[in-house]
C-alpha cells in the first residue's frame, strides 16, 4: 500500500499479494490457527479477508469475524484483565499511520 493515506472508493472483490500490502506485519495470520479479535481500521477490515496468494486461494478469509473494524480519530473502550485479573478497560483511539492503507497507530 502507498505512502499516502487514501479511502478505497471502487468495489474490490479480491486483492493479489501483489498489492502493496506490508505483508511481513500479517505474519502468523496465514496459517489459519488464529482466534483472538483483530480491533483494526475500517480499511483493514475491508481488505484483509481479500488478500489471496499467487494461486487465487484466500488467506485471511477465515479472520472476517475476529475482525473489528474502528474508525480514526473515535475513541473505544478495550476491555482487559490486569495483573490480578481483575476487569479494566483502556480507551483507544485509531490514528492514521499515513503509511498504507488501513495503517494505523
């Protein structure tokens, strides 16, 4: 993905690996064991379970509902367990990494 911040407009049935994804940061994801919540942009959400390898064969398909989509700039609460297990929460808040599409920090 580019180096500038853009929403995709276009209907996007598929995405080749090569799209400019940064795909060393989906390590892990590929094998299909993973089974914890993904809170990601609203852009990552859309793309992620389109990305196919060389041979059209879906790689993230399987994580379309671990995903969660957050907008930018909108906080939400994170529920965690501390140290003792007790229940807390952190508030987030998306920013745009400007770096690819769906990047975020």
């Amino acid at each position: 993905m580019g180096t500038v911040y853009f929403a995709v407009r276009t209907k996007i049935d598929q995405v080749d690996r090569s799209y400019p994804i940064l795909l060393d940061h989906l390590k892990g994801l590929d094998d299909g064991s993973f089974n914890k919540n993904i809170y990601c942009s609203e852009e990552t959400a859309r793309l992620l379970p389109l990305i196919v390898n060389r041979h059209g064969r879906p790689l993230y398909e399987y994580l379309k509902d671990k995903l969660i989509p957050v907008p930018y700039n909108e906080a939400f609460k994170l529920p965690y367990k501390d140290e003792k297990s007790m229940d807390r929460e952190v508030e987030v808040v998306l920013l745009s990494a400007n770096h690819c599409i769906g990047s975020s920090m």
